[in-house]
C-alpha cells in the first residue's frame, strides 16, 4: 500500500476535522459524558449524533479554508491553534473566551516564557505539527471556483440537516447539557478560539473610540499644610483564601502582624483576569456596567484625580496596565537592572518599594512623589503563575516542599499550595516594607495605603489551575480576593477615620467597585461621578470613636 501523494479538498476537510474532534477535543467529550443524565442507549446515540454534527462542521470549517495558495497555511494554523489550545484546557483547566483571547494577546514574552514546558512541546508536536506536516506534504488537488462553491453549499446543507434531524431527536438531551454544562462551548477546539476572536473584535468594532470625559466638574479644597501621599498596592493573583488575616491557618501574613492594618473579608473582583479586572478596578462604570471596550473609551479615576490637582504615578513591575495609566506618568521597574532583585528575566517586587522610596527621597527617575498631595499606584507581579516559585527570594520560603516549576499540574497538591503560599509571604513581606517607608515619613507625611488584588488563582480545585474562567463559571477562588487598609495617625486625624472604626466596617460585603469612590473620597474630590455611598471612608465615619474630629474641614 502506498502512501497517497495527492488529497482532495473535501476529503483532507473530513480528515482534518475528525483529527481535530478526536484528538484535540478529549477534555470536550471527558466533560460531556461526566454530566450525562442517564447511562442509557438514548445518552448514546444523542452523543453519537452530537459527534456526526460537530464532524461536519469542524470539517466545513476547514473546507472554507480550502483555495489555491491558502489552504496549506490556514489549515496549518488552524491544526496548531487547536492544539494549543487543547493542551492548555487539557492541563489547566481553563476556559477559553474573548477574555482569555484578551490576555492572550496582551501577554509579554516574560509571562508567555512561564507558560512553555517540555510537555507543551510534545503536545503541539504530536496533536499539531505531525497533522501539519502531512498538510504540508500533500499535494492538494484542487477543483474549479465554481465546482469548490457547489461542494462548500452540500457540506454546509449537510451539516445543517444533520443538525436539525439531531436537535429533533434529542432536543431534551442536548437542552440539558447545554444550560447544566454552560463552559462546553468554552473547550470545543477550535471553535472556541475563534468565537473567541469574533467576540473581541465585535467588542472593540462597537465601541467609541472617541475618549469620554470622566468627572470634568472634578475640585478639591486647597492643599493642606501637609501633603496627602495615598498607595494604591495593586496585588496580581493573590486569592482571598490563603491570608492568614482572613483565617487561613498558615501564617502566610506574618509580616504584617503589628502593622495595623485592617483587612477586609469579604471582596469580590470584577473579573477573573487581569485585562478585565484591572481597567475596572479604576473605573466609575461599575462592574454591572463594565466592560474593556466601553472602559477603554472612558477616563478613569486617575484622570479625574489629575484634573482635580492630585499628583498621579504609576509604578509597574508587572505587563503594564492595561491602558489605565495612559494619560498619567508611569515608570517601568520590570526591567531594572538591579541584580539583587532582578535576574535579567523579570524583577522582584521589591523594585516596586524602592521606586517608591526613591520618589519619596526626590529622585525624578521614579517619579518625584515629595511635599504635593498624591496617588502613587504599585502593580504588583504578585502571585502570578504558573511560575509561583520564581514570585519571591529564597530568604520567603517559609514552607516546604515546594512546586520549582511551570508545570503546576504535576506536582502534589502540598507542593503546590506551599509555593503559592510562599509568594503570598513575599506580597505581606513587601505590603509591610512599603508601610516602614510611609511611617518613616510620618513626621511631614499624612499616608494611607491600600492593597486590593486584581482577581484570585486556581490551584488544582476539581481539575482547575490558574485564573480567567467567566465569571459565570468562576469558582470563589478566582473571585473572592483579599483587600488591605493602613493609615497613618495623621492620616485617620485628618480623613476622620480611626483603624478601629475602619475595622468596624471590614466584615461587610465589598468589591472593587468601592476603589475609585474611596480614592475620590480620601483626596476630598468633589464631582458627580463621586458615590459616596460606595467610599470605605464615609461607611467608616459613621460609626467612628467619639471625639475623634477631622484634622481640617473637608
């Protein structure tokens, strides 16, 4: 038997998509079968004919591909996309969207380089470049124009039937999975990717690019004697349910113990990523109203602090910000040089305390923070994964035996948590250093911060790594993050808020939502996008200590 030189396009069409269905589609057909109702022939053949409708429409899919000059390269992609894809849904147990389209694109070769592993490799190797490689050495016989269109409109109106006489048959069955098992459309390789596509672009097609003005009747009182100098700490990755401050039972804080801090139990993020959580985190839309394509059309809380005289920075030692810190000065610290916290690769988060001090002290490199009223913003490297290990030095390896690499997914469960532990030791590590330096300035200083995580982590609970899932799927550890407070005394004097006040109201329900009002609110921004309702502040101050006056009138 010799091996075929020559293929049709109809025929490398069904062999493409089988190939897809089959191989690149496991973790589609594990979940499927998972939550089936029943074990009867009935649950058989309702999958079988599932199986026939997706056959013909991945193959059409590949069939719209199939013309002279573009069939080798669009399938070639095609073949390796989905098996990119299917290795990280296989390994991780992610969900693929627009939002994870969205970080896909928007990550930088560092964290990209966290992502590649040996088994990677082998992955794409054997469910993508092999099928690829056949595609390349095929000679692909090719019919005219007019001959392709008709073949194209039998495989659709196939498809199509095969689709109806199904969805007759086994409307029920197919009803139930989908409103029960709502992420299948979510690992369904390759389709996912590109509605995934599809939905950034009609998100992006559809907003007004045209910059809406935030907060234009912004204004504040005269600067006081004493500058106000607020922190905003932006976490990366850090899940509510592995401080110790909330309850877990490691001492994962420890380095925050006689800081004063007040921690907030009860947060939920906005998102599950950072591309989405971040821009809502400085926006007045509110996360019901929130999206990045109506955001990035948008001022933010930072422009409208600017507007009203406060000094801005943005120090970043993460992949940037997302488009928040645009019309504000920002420093790149990711790529310092300093070989104590920086390796060449990527830096510790301690560049972030240094740049802060450093604007402190007057160094205009790090952008000048001294003796102006201001907002500095901290974004943080924090937890991000799969690399926990290379997110903290070895003097905050406080348990063992820890996960030394990106392939999470194979290491113990203990393992794993005491390496995410470990990072979490580094972020209170580096939350408390950045108090020394303000409480080191309290004699000329009035200073708050604030530490708020972007969204939380998947460590392996029922199959799942990593974060990004939709929030209609999320789990709480992806969702339920932790938030910090810390005021100086000239500070709570001045703003009127006591800790033990502050701490009064910690247990209530918040959300990133409360972040932009209760920055407005710290600088005494008076403007309509201001809710006061929503300022961690005003709910303080209403149940603050007796005798505890405001430093000056706001």
């Amino acid at each position: 038997m010799t091996f075929p030189r020559q293929i049709p396009t109809a025929s490398l069409s069904w062999l493409a998509g089988l190939w897809m269905l089959a191989i690149d589609n496991t973790v589609f057909w594990r979940t499927l079968w998972a939550g089936r109702d029943d074990s009867s022939l009935r649950s058989v053949f309702a999958l079988a004919g599932l199986a026939l409708v997706l056959w013909a429409l991945l193959s059409l899919m590949v069939r719209l591909l199939c013309w002279p000059r573009l069939a080798k390269p669009a399938v070639v992609v095609l073949l390796l996309v989905a098996a990119a894809a299917a290795h990280f849904i296989g390994s991780y147990g992610i969900l693929i969207d627009k939002g994870m389209i969205r970080n896909v694109l928007q990550t930088d070769w560092r964290e990209a380089g966290d992502l590649a592993s040996v088994p990677l490799l082998i992955d794409l190797a054997l469910r993508g470049l092999l099928p690829a490689a056949l595609v390349v050495v095929l000679r692909i016989e090719f019919v005219s124009w007019r001959a392709a269109a008709m073949g194209v409109a039998r495989h659709a109106a196939l498809t199509i039937g095969l689709a109806l006489a199904f969805a007759a048959a086994f409307y029920g069955d197919y009803a139930s999975a989908a409103r029960n098992q709502r992420e299948l459309r979510h690992v369904l390789t390759p389709t996912n990717v590109l509605n995934g596509f599809y939905g950034l672009w009609k998100e992006r097609s559809r907003a007004d690019r045209k910059l809406t003005r935030v907060g234009e009747d912004a204004r504040r009182a005269p600067p006081q004697a004493r500058p106000l100098r607020v922190v905003l700490v932006v976490g990366e990755t850090a899940r509510a349910a592995n401080f110790s401050l909330g309850g877990y039972g490691r001492p994962t804080n420890q380095a925050l113990v006689g800081k004063d801090v007040v921690y907030f139990s009860d947060v939920t993020a906005c998102g599950t990523d950072t591309a989405t959580s971040l821009p809502c985190m400085f926006s007045d839309l509110g996360a019901e109203r929130f999206s990045v394509a109506a955001a990035g059309a948008r001022e933010n809380v930072l422009d409208v602090l600017a507007r009203a005289g406060v000094s801005v920075r943005w120090l970043d030692n993460n992949s940037g910000c997302k488009g928040v810190c645009q019309r504000v000065p920002s420093v790149d610290l990711s790529r310092n040089t300093d070989p104590g916290l920086c390796d060449g690769r990527e830096c510790l988060d301690g560049v972030l305390v240094r740049g802060l001090r450093e604007g402190l002290a007057g160094s205009a490199g790090a952008g000048a923070l001294v003796d102006e009223d201001g907002l500095t913003v901290l974004h943080m490297k924090g937890s991000h994964g799969p690399a926990y290990h290379r997110r903290y030095p070895p003097s905050s390896r406080r348990f063992e035996p820890t996960c030394d690499t990106n392939e999470i997914q194979r290491c113990s469960q203990d393992a794993l948590r005491n390496t995410y532990d470990n990072s979490i030791v580094y972020t209170s590590e580096i939350l408390a250093q950045t108090i020394d330096v303000l409480a080191a300035q309290a004699d000329r200083v009035d200073s708050v911060l604030l530490y708020a995580s972007d969204h939380g982590e998947s460590l392996g609970e029922k199959g799942v790594y990593l974060h990004g899932l939709p929030r209609i799927v999320a789990p709480a550890e992806q969702t339920s993050i932790p938030m910090i407070a810390w005021l100086s005394a000239g500070a709570q004097q001045r703003l009127g808020v006591s800790r033990a006040a502050l701490q009064q109201t910690a247990s209530k329900s918040y959300s990133h939502d409360n972040l932009a009002p209760t920055l407005l609110g710290a600088f005494g921004v008076q403007t309509r996008a201001y809710r006061a309702e929503l300022d961690l502040l005003v709910q303080a101050r209403a149940v603050r200590e007796p005798g505890l006056g405001d430093r000056a009138s706001r």
